[in-house]
C-alpha cells in the first residue's frame, strides 16, 4: 500500500537540547511528518471518520514540542512517531524533527533527525470452517494470514457444533494470535478478501461457510491499547466472543494469559472459558497449524 498523508513544516518554541540554555531560553522546532494510511474507503466514503484528521495530528505535535523537555530531538521524534501511532488508521510514520537554531558552531541551515516506525499491534483471529474440506481450508487459510501477520501463536483445531442459526454441519474452528503493522479496517478487509478467495459466499447469518474469519481482538486489553470500535462493518472486541466457547476454548490453547475486554472489564480468557458450557466442543484433527499451515 502507497497512500500517504503528509504534514510539513509544523512548528512550535521547545526546550530541547543538551545545553543549559537551550532548556532555558527555547529555540524553534519544525516537524515534518508522513503517515501510511489506505485511504480507499475514505475515497469511496468522502467521510472524516475514514481517514486522519491532520489538525488533529498536528495539534499532537505541538503539544510534544512545547512539552517536556528532552535532551536530544531523537527522542522528540520518537514521542512524536509513538503519538501518531495511536491513531488506529496509521500504519506506518515517517516524522522529521528539523532544529535550525542548533548550536553546531559552523555555518549551516539546518539539522534534522528522522525517525521511522510501523504499527505492530497484537490481534487474535479466530478461524472456522464447516464446507467442503474444512480442515485443509483452516490450514491454507493460516498461510495467507502470513501475509497480514506476524503469527505467534496457534491453537489445536477443535470440532464443535453449530451456535444459532440452520441446522448445519458440524465447524472445525482454531485461533491464531499475531502482531500486525495493518489497520482495524484494513485487517478486516484483508481477513475478508482471504474469505473470499476459499469460496465464502454471504448467503444467510450464521449459515454454512467455508471459512469465517473474525478479527476477535485488536490490541491489548492489559496495557490499555485495545481498539473499542463499534461501526456497521466492525465491532470491536468482538462483540459475542466472551460468550462462546468455540472461540474461548481455542483461544486459551492459544495464548494461556489472554484477556479480553468484557463490558469495560478485562478479564482472562481461561476464566470465561470456565464460565461457559464446553458441550459440543472436542478436540478435532491432530495438527498443527503453524508447521502444516505454512
């Protein structure tokens, strides 16, 4: 992806610098800051909410050159990169700290450091299938994950019966966890379009499928970074996760510490499961999906 959002020549009065009176007296810092970010939908959309409020971004960088001091403007633009990064829509930011009125001592027109860093988000996906060959689906559906995530994790793949909707075939179903660099949206889009290339057909809610792949989480409940999001195309966490022990149980395999947030609460994962009823979940095929799924 090549969509780009850049904001130059931000600049504000800050008190960074190694000497004495560079922390007294302030001199001018500017900061130039490029943001990856897919701007399809907002394209599509012509919405504020699709994209990065610059103002707003700009307003974070002030606030960080006017803030606390700091010794070197590495560490500036650093803060700087941390801050845009938690805009759930920026993947990847180029920031640019220029000090013009350093004290180099010789003849020059300006000092600059750039920093450069990528999102790396920890989500959890749970996976399931119950159409044709379910479990060879699971496990190509893992390899292209691959390419959307930094997969750390994997369950066993349990059978389980079917939760509402027509009488069906009975699921297999894993969870894998990972770290990503992509946006909310644009994981979902991606997790879709894997959906899509292994036959999903959106027919009737809760029906038969081929393969469902739900973005159970995006963040991470325990320091506070978990993205809460509730728009027509994505709830997140997971709105009915907590309550299903096809997901819950996979997941605990997964990841024994995991937590998820439930009505503003953060709970572990292995303690919902013993909440839960775990009829008609066993363990299914014995695989493993990291080895066989790559």
């Amino acid at each position: 992806m090549s969509d780009r959002i850049t904001l130059k020549g931000v600049s504000a009065t800050g008190h960074h610098g190694v000497l004495d009176f560079e922390k007294r007296d302030g001199q001018t810092f500017v900061v130039d800051v490029v943001m990856q970010v897919d701007l399809a939908p907002a394209g599509t959309s012509d919405d504020l909410t699709d994209t990065v409020n610059y103002a707003e971004v700009a307003g974070d960088i002030v606030e960080l050159i006017e803030g606390e001091p700091l010794d070197l403007i590495e560490a500036l633009g650093d803060r700087i990169a941390a801050k845009v990064l938690t805009r759930p829509l920026v993947e990847y930011v180029e920031v640019t700290v220029h000090k013009p009125q350093a004290p180099v001592g010789h003849p020059f027109t300006d000092v600059a450091v750039t920093v450069e860093r990528a999102r790396d988000t920890p989500v959890v996906v749970a996976i399931g299938s119950n159409l044709g060959e379910s479990l060879e689906t699971i496990q190509t559906a893992v390899s292209a994950l691959w390419l959307a995530l930094d997969l750390k994790s994997a369950s066993r793949v349990y059978e389980t019966t079917p939760v509402g909707g027509p009488a069906q075939g009975t699921y297999l179903n894993a969870v894998v966890t990972g770290t990503t660099s992509l946006s909310p949206q644009h994981l979902l889009r991606t997790l879709q379009d894997i959906e899509l290339d292994h036959g999903r057909e959106r027919k009737e809610r809760w029906g038969p499928r081929t393969l469902d792949l739900d973005l159970i989480q995006y963040g991470d409940p325990v320091f506070d970074t978990d993205v809460r999001l509730s728009t027509e195309a994505l709830t997140l966490p997971h709105p009915r996760a907590h309550e299903r022990a096809f997901v819950l149980v996979p997941w605990a395999d997964a990841d024994p510490e995991a937590t998820l947030r439930v009505d503003g609460t953060v709970r572990r994962v292995a303690d919902l499961v013993a909440e839960v009823s775990r009829e008609g979940v066993a363990l299914g095929p014995d695989v493993d999906l990291l080895e066989d799924g790559w």
